[in-house]
C-alpha cells in the first residue's frame, strides 16, 4: 500500500464490508452468533465510526458526526467468559436506517481527508486500513457461526485428496528474526516494533497442519470434537462458512490452542514457539531471512490459500510453491497457526499513537501469539513481523497448528 492509494484501498475495505453483509438476512442483523462478541450491528457502525474517530476527530480535529452514536460504537469487546460478555452486552440499538446514515457520513468525511494525501496523516491513514480489513476477517468467522437459513450461500467448489503423511523436517538451529527494526518507513503495528533476535536450537517441525483426518483419529480415541464438526446419519460432516459438507480429510483443523495442546501431548509431540515458528517459515539453510516462506516473490494464489479466494481451507499439500526453505508448506494462509508463547511486547515498546490500547490490553499471560493467515485473511496483512493472538481456548477463529520435535 502506498499513501497515493490511500482512498482507493478505504473504498475497497467498504465494497467487501458490504458484501460481507449482503450475505446476512435483514431478520439477523441484531443477532450475535457468537456470545462472546457483540451483534452485526455493532460491526456495521464501527467499522466508519472507527476510521472517522482515528483520522477526522483525533488527527484532524474534526467536529463529532453524533457523540452518542461515536461513542456507542468506539470499541468492540473481548471478554474471558459469558458472565464479562453478559455485563458487555447492549440490550439497545439505534434503529438501522440512523446507522446507515451515520455511516454514509463517516465514509464521506474520511475521504474527503484521505483524498487530501496528506502524508503527515500516514500513520492514521494505514491504522484505519488495515483495521478494517482486520475486522473482515472477525465479520467471517462470525456469520460462519449463523444459521445457514439466515444468510445468503456463496457457493464454492470443495476438493479432498488422501490424508498426507506428514513427515517431520529437520530446521538447523540458527537466528529468528522477530519484529522489524523501528526505523522501517513500513506501516506495522505496536506489538511487530522491535526487532528481536532469538537464538533457536535443533528441531524438527511437520511439513503439513494437523488434519481432519488425524484429527479424527484423536476423537476416536477419546479426543474433543472441533466446533465445526457435526455427526450426522453416522458421518462426520464439517461445517463450512455456507453449507455442510462430508468431512475433508485432508484438510486443516480448526481447534483452540488448548485442543491442540492436547493433541500434541496424545502424540508425545509439541507446539511451536513463535521463534520457531520464524525460524521454520523464514529462516534459510544458508543463514538468510527471507520475506516470506518462499522468498521474495510478492503472494499470489499458488503461495497459500488466503485473501478470500475462497471461505473454507483445502487440502494441506494444495500450495507447495509456498513451501519455506526447509521445505515446510502452508505457512501462510489455510488457517492460522497457534503457537505456546504468549502475547506480550517486545523490549523497547511503544503503544501505537494512532490506537494506544490495540495491544497493550491483551499483554495479559492469557493471550497467545497466532501466526500466518486463514483463507480470509486480506493479502496486505502477509508480512513475518506480523502477530495475533487469542485466548487458548477461544473455538470460532480459524486456527489450525503443526506439532515439532
């Protein structure tokens, strides 16, 4: 992205936001299929409100749109358990035709300063970005979670193939580059300010993700069931983002990091720490740091599955030309991946100016660091430094793992 484009990119972020919501029915709009976040509506108006308070009101020192409407829809939530997101929920919402207003002028105003192209506007002007598109991919995972009679189907071919055996690759201990240094002119976020070297012994980490059909034998041994299987007429069906197929076998799971955990220790196995994960997906034979796993080619479909070419993951083996130089695939996109190291700033950090509680409020203990992309992650948030994080055992995001050695 670059500042010249700025508007442009604001326009798409919107086009996919509607999208996103032509997909639910009008009779859905106040529902939260998730309990633990707040209902469409609520991201329906943050979104603009978002972007209008961090570009016009903060930076620009614009007058307020409407306070009441502002302030109701500054912040999304994060509770640790239904009774925090009980006390967190709003029991009453502006009638939709006074949003829809609000958000015409929110998007109108924020580009009217975005199409100025004032680069002392820079920082704000990527926060507002990649917030958004950040918030496409939360959209997703929440209406996956809707009755499929309340939202409109997007229909895409799904394939299987046998389940791969995932042998174990060697990564020969050297440095992990973690972060990136603090005089890059590249937008990031507060928490990817560092940069950290770590030195990572031996080990060996699987070429492919957990999958479904691995998984299975874990259930048939007593393991949990993911959220998004179901039993039905004595089959495991999975439940995609808009109908219910027969179980993919060989594609990813999508578990909590404590499920995970579990798996691994059944296996005699671990997972990954975040410099492992560095080290595995960026790291070379030859001592190089690469900017992405497989090389400096920009990401295209053949690299991995994300950036909404599809809602739902394929099979691990289906992207080999993102393998990383040791030869381990699928390290971006198909599902995020779950690592053991919590959540936490790296020395010399600054909260962000632009939006000072992004992650200082989740340097907790009880987030945990995800990295990659799922199938929906949008293609501008693909860099190594890049970082999320969820508690371990929150079940709706699309998390997959890989165990090491």
């Amino acid at each position: 992205m670059n500042d010249v484009a700025c508007d442009v990119y604001y326009i798409r972020n919107r086009e996919r936001t509607s999208e996103l919501f032509s997909t639910i029915a009008p009779e859905a709009y106040l529902e939260s299929p998730i309990p633990y976040r707040h209902p469409f509506v609520f991201y329906h108006g943050h979104l603009p409100a978002f972007s209008f308070l961090t570009l016009n009101r903060a930076v620009c020192g614009e007058r307020p749109i409407d306070e009441n409407l502002e302030n109701l829809f500054r912040r999304g939530i994060d509770p640790e358990n239904l009774a925090k997101a009980n006390e967190l929920s709003i029991e009453r919402w502006p009638d939709r035709a006074t949003i829809e207003r609000f958000i015409d002028e929110c998007d109108r105003r924020v580009l009217a300063v975005l199409q100025k192209r004032d680069r002392d506007n820079r920082l704000a002007t990527f926060t507002i970005l990649e917030h958004e598109a950040m918030h496409h991919e939360t959209l997703t995972y929440i209406i996956h979670q809707l009755s499929y009679r309340k939202k409109r189907p997007l229909r895409f071919s799904h394939r299987d193939g046998p389940v791969p055996q995932s042998e174990p690759l060697a990564v020969a201990r050297g440095i992990a580059l973690l972060g990136v240094p603090d005089d890059d002119e590249h937008f990031s976020w507060d928490n990817e300010r560092g940069p950290l070297e770590i030195k990572v012994d031996d080990f060996s980490i699987d070429r492919f993700n957990v999958t479904n059909g691995e998984w299975l034998e874990f259930v048939d041994a007593g393991g949990p069931v993911p959220i998004f299987w179901e039993h039905a007429d004595r089959q495991w069906r999975l439940r995609a983002c808009f109908e219910t197929i027969s179980l993919p076998l060989s594609w990813p799971v999508y578990v909590t990091l404590d499920q995970a955990q579990a798996f691994a220790r059944w296996k005699g196995l671990r997972l990954p720490t975040e410099a492992e994960y560095h080290r595995a997906a960026f790291g070379t034979p030859w001592g190089e740091t690469r900017r992405y796993p497989w090389g400096e080619e920009s990401p295209s479909a053949r690299h991995g599955n994300f950036d909404f070419r599809r809602y739902d993951p394929e099979p691990v083996f289906a992207t080999p030309a993102g393998a990383s130089a040791w030869g381990v695939e699928s390290l971006f996109g198909n599902g995020w991946e779950w690592t053991t190291t919590p959540f936490a700033p790296f020395p010399g950090f600054t909260p962000q100016a632009t939006y000072p509680q992004y992650s200082v409020d989740f340097f907790d203990g009880r987030h945990f660091v995800l990295k990659g992309a799922s199938p929906v992650t949008p293609r501008r948030l693909l860099r190594a430094s890049f970082r999320n994080w969820f508690y371990p055992d929150y079940p709706y995001l699309y998390a997959s793992f890989r165990c090491v050695r």
